[in-house]
C-alpha cells in the first residue's frame, strides 16, 4: 500500500472551537452551577472555617447542580491559595482554618455534560490593604476592556493585548497567556490546548467560540484573580457566570 501517516495535529480539538447552539447553552448551564458554588463558597468563608470544608462544600454543590439540571466531576479540581500561597497559583487544599485578616483566592468549575465552566474570585477577611484593592480594581478594569474587544474577526493576541495595556497603565505586567478555549472536557485539563489569548496567537475570534479568561496577576508577595468564562457573540465576550466582579471583602 502506499500510505502515508501523519499527526493530525489535535485536528478534533481545533474542530470543536466553535460551539454549536446546543453546546452553547450546556456551557451556559455550567456557568449557573458554578456562579450558585461560587456564591455558596462567599456566604461560608470566615475565619476559623478549615479549608477542606470549604472544598466539600463546592464539590455538593457542583454536583447537586441547579433546577434539576445536575452537575458532572470537573476536569480540575477546586484550587484554593491563602496569605502569601496567593502568590502561587494552582494550589489545593489542606485542614488550615482560614485566618483572622487574610486574603483567598479560589478557583472553581462546574459542568454540564461535561461542559465546563471555570471561574476565580479573590475574597479578602477583614480591611483589605490598599495595594490589594488597587491591583483587584486593575484586574477587573482589564477584564471588561478585553470582553468588550471580543467580537467575531478579532484576533486572540488582539484581545490579550487591550487586557495588557490596562495593566501597563497600571504599572503591572502578565507574561503568560490570559485566556483559552474551553468547552467539553476530561480530566486532566479543562482546556482545549488550541487557541489562547496570548501574544502571537492570531486566531481569529467567531461566533460560538468558548474562553476562559484567567485575570490572575502574581506579585512576590501577594496574587489575585477575577476571571471570566465567556462565549464570543457580536457584541462581545457575554460572561457565563454571574458573581460580584470584584475583590470581595469578608467581615
């Protein structure tokens, strides 16, 4: 036979970038079950709480979903950083009690038919500090600026770039990607290793395509995140979940 083998390249990832009208409302359905975990993550933390019932908390409520709608395991699992471990990302749990005047960053998904939707929140106990407040405040101004750019014909390094100018303005600089596709997944990685909001990346955006925007900004001492599943439509990136887009003070 003359035949010729070749890498496809994660041909099948690339061809499910854009979501159908069906996919699109599974993802929607996820961003409900993770904006309900979320929201019930916000009401319990306070000081003294130990970080794995927090955790046990999310996983109900993931799976328990939302007007019958149930949840599935996600392709990650809960991520959780207290203090200075803020300035790392993707940490797990462990039986500390959270502190009296501390910050907390979370990183949670939900999906449906294994649809995901991700999302992060940075929540401080007690009077945060002022540099914190700033660089939250930063982070959700880039956010904005980045989903309003995220319309069809524009390019991922296009948005990624209106995302970075916010944070230059602002004396802060993010030398990762900020965001990538997402959609139907397991574990281990709810991303699609396809199209990424990152310098370079000249994909352009349609209708129906799926990202996480990962707003996460690591100092030396200190991180924080809001970031943003969204859907790209004609009038920009519409978000999936709906929790508070700031830094959440918990008293």
């Amino acid at each position: 036979m003359n035949a010729r083998i070749a890498d496809n390249r994660e041909l099948v990832n690339w061809v499910r970038l854009i979501k159908s009208d069906a996919e699109v409302a599974y993802m929607r359905e996820a961003g409900q079950i993770c904006s309900r975990t979320m929201n019930r993550v916000i009401e319990m933390l306070r000081p003294g709480i130990p970080q794995n019932e927090i955790i046990a908390a999310v996983y109900q409520s993931q799976v328990l979903g939302l007007e019958g709608k149930f949840g599935d395991y996600t392709s990650l699992c809960p991520l959780i950083q207290v203090g200075e471990g803020t300035s790392t990302p993707h940490l797990t749990w462990s039986d500390e009690p959270l502190p009296d005047n501390e910050l907390v960053v979370m990183e949670i998904g939900a999906a449906r038919r294994h649809y995901h939707a991700p999302l992060t929140r940075t929540m401080h106990l007690g009077k945060p500090p002022a540099e914190i407040v700033h660089l939250a405040g930063v982070i959700v101004e880039g956010v904005d600026a980045a989903l309003e750019t995220a319309r069809p014909g524009v390019s991922c390094e296009a948005v990624e770039a209106v995302w970075q100018q916010v944070l230059n303005r602002n004396g802060y600089q993010k030398e990762s990607r900020v965001g990538y596709s997402i959609g139907l997944n397991f574990p281990p990685d709810w991303g699609e290793r396809t199209a990424s909001l990152r310098p370079g990346d000249k994909t352009e955006l349609q209708p129906g395509m799926c990202f996480h925007f990962q707003s996460g900004v690591w100092l030396e001492n200190f991180g924080a995140a809001v970031s943003e599943p969204f859907v790209v439509t004609e009038q920009g990136g519409e978000r999936l979940c709906d929790v508070q887009r700031s830094l959440i003070t918990i008293n």
